[in-house]
C-alpha cells in the first residue's frame, strides 16, 4: 500500500520542472519564429545575401560530394585495386 502512494508521487512532475520544460518549449517556439523570420528576409533581400548562400550552397555540395565519394569509393576498394596491379 506504502509502495503505491510513493509510486503515484514519484510520476507526478513537480511544478518546478513544469514551469521550467514550458519555459523551454516558449524559447524555442520564439527562436523557431526569428529564425523563420530571419530567413524571409535574407530571400527577400537575397541580392544583398547571395554571398552568404552562395557560401553554404557551396559547403553543402563539397560536403555531399565528400560523401558520396566516401560512399562509392571506400578506401579499402582503393588498396584492392592496387594489390591486383
């Protein structure tokens, strides 16, 4: 009977952590916002922004290319080859 009522109390989230996770979850909610925000502008002054995307345009493909060679050619395939010449 003891085991049941501290069970039932060990379940519930004190109002501490609950203030605090809703705290939490308004930052990021608000953040998301800017941050969609931010973006609307930049596309709609992306003249002034073409820098900055042709930049991370630029990183994301030399990094997609980088994987995709590290995924089609592996380096042991590499070692391979040369073993066989």
């Amino acid at each position: 009977m003891g085991n049941s009522i501290s069970n039932s109390q060990n379940d519930q989230t004190s109002p501490v952590k609950r203030d605090v996770s809703i705290e939490r979850a308004e930052k990021e909610k608000q953040c998301e916002c800017l941050h969609a925000k931010m973006q609307e502008c930049m596309e709609t002054h992306s003249d002034y922004y073409h820098p900055i995307f042709a930049a991370a345009r630029e990183a994301g493909d030399k990094a997609i290319h980088r994987e995709v060679q590290a995924f089609i050619i592996p380096s042991s395939v590499g070692r391979d080859l040369k073993e066989w010449s």
